[in-house]
C-alpha cells in the first residue's frame, strides 16, 4: 500500500489555527502603530523621542515638543509571560511632553475641567529622569475626555496630568488613537 505525503486535514486545521493566532495579535500591533504612527516596541525600556505620533493622537492638547515616551503592549512585558498572546492587545503609550509656554496654567483655570491635586502612579523607571520631581500635577476626567475623545471606545483608556510651571504634560494611556 502507497502511503500519501499530504498533510492531513487535521494538519491543516492547526495551521489554520496558528496562522489565524498570529494574524491578530499582528493586526493588533499594527492598528495602534497605525493610529500612533509609530511601529510597537517589545522593548519597554526603550525611550521615544519622536514627536510626531503623540501630536497626532493628543492634538487637542496643542503643539507639543521635548517628548520622552514610552510604547508597548503591557501585556507582554514580564519575564516568563506564561500563556497565549492577547486576543485584543493593549498597548500603553506612556510619556512626558512640554507644551507652549502659557498653555497649561490656561487650561488648568478653565472652570469646566475642575482640575484637583493629582500625582501620576507608577511612572516607568525609564522616563523617571525626565519627570520632573518638583512639578505640582493637576488632573481632570474631563480633560482626559476631552484628549481621549467622547467616546474612546471600549479598550482606550487614559490619564492626562499637567503642571503649570513647567507647562507639561504627563500622559498614561492605553490604546489612544
């Protein structure tokens, strides 16, 4: 009896499978380096300094300049990670930006945001240099809605803190478009 050298279908299904798996942890990285204009980083530890991408998902905080952040997909970073990728990655851009001179002190006095005393949590060892120690953070949920958009969407998130004297502003999202 001739034996065939075709995969099985059961072969064929697990490929399938596999190819269909990495389609769409890829699809996800693609989609946030798309609305970023950024490509994803696995390197949680690698500062970025372009600007470019954070002015086009935070272009309603105005120009910004000097930039230190960080973006990867959080649920990767980890020695060890036991289990499959993420069927839906979340990616955090994390980071600091200088805004024009003026510019935070006027957004903080407007009465519609209600901004109050705010200190950014677990800022990554990377971008801790660029943090400045003696900055006086300030936060509102509206303002975070206001750069996040009326309705980010189920998987975006985030938290926008400003300092006045330094006209910076501190941002840790996930997923911004």
């Amino acid at each position: 009896m001739k034996r065939s050298f075709e995969p099985s279908r059961r072969a064929w299904l697990s490929r399938g499978l596999a190819a269909g798996a990495v389609a769409a942890v890829g699809g996800g990285a693609y989609a946030i380096s798309e609305g970023l204009k950024a490509e994803p980083l696995p390197d949680h530890k690698r500062v970025r300094t372009d600007v470019a991408p954070l002015r086009k998902a935070f272009s309603e905080a105005g120009r910004l300049s000097e930039p230190h952040w960080l973006l990867y997909d959080r649920d990767a970073v980890g020695e060890g990670r036991l289990g499959p990728p993420s069927p839906d990655p979340r990616y955090r851009a994390v980071g600091i930006v200088r805004l024009p001179a003026g510019s935070a002190a006027k957004v903080m006095g407007d009465p519609a945001y209600a901004f109050t005393p705010a200190t950014p949590a677990s800022v990554p060892q990377p971008l801790r240099e660029f943090v400045p120690g003696q900055a006086r953070w300030m936060s509102s949920k509206a303002y975070d809605t206001h750069l996040l958009g009326p309705e980010p969407g189920e998987l975006t998130s985030g938290r926008f803190y400003l300092d006045a004297a330094g006209d910076r502003l501190y941002f840790d999202t996930i997923n911004p478009t």
